[in-house]
C-alpha cells in the first residue's frame, strides 16, 4: 500500500496514511521499542476492509542495523 496505493487484500484505493508522531493513541504506542531503542512506526490502513501495513521509518532504519 505504501507504494502502490492500493490495498493487496481488496484492491481498493482509499487509503489513510497514519504518519509517525511517536504518540498515545487509543491504548496503542506507535513506537516500536527493542532493546531500548525506539522506532517510529507510519501504518497505511484500507478504509474498505481495515487492512493494516505498518512500517518502520526510513530516518529509523539505522537504528535497526545496531539491533
């Protein structure tokens, strides 16, 4: 979805971007912590049938490779 635009489950295109803002939202972090280190998550939902992609960051991905 983050690429195409288009849901792989449906197929539809109406898709809401959720950008990483590191924040508490409805009893869920959108952050990832492993081993203290914290990555922002952006998630990529199908208003259609609710399927969800998340993603870590690309300015996170370094922190991944010291993992």
């Amino acid at each position: 979805m983050k690429k195409s635009g288009c849901c792989p489950k449906c197929g539809h295109h109406d898709i809401l971007y959720v950008p990483a803002k590191g924040i508490y939202r409805r009893n869920a972090y959108q952050d990832i912590i492993i081993d203290y280190q914290k990555l922002k998550v952006e998630q990529y939902i199908c208003k259609t049938c609710g399927y969800v992609e998340s993603y870590i960051c690309e300015d996170n991905l370094q922190k991944m490779e010291k993992l």
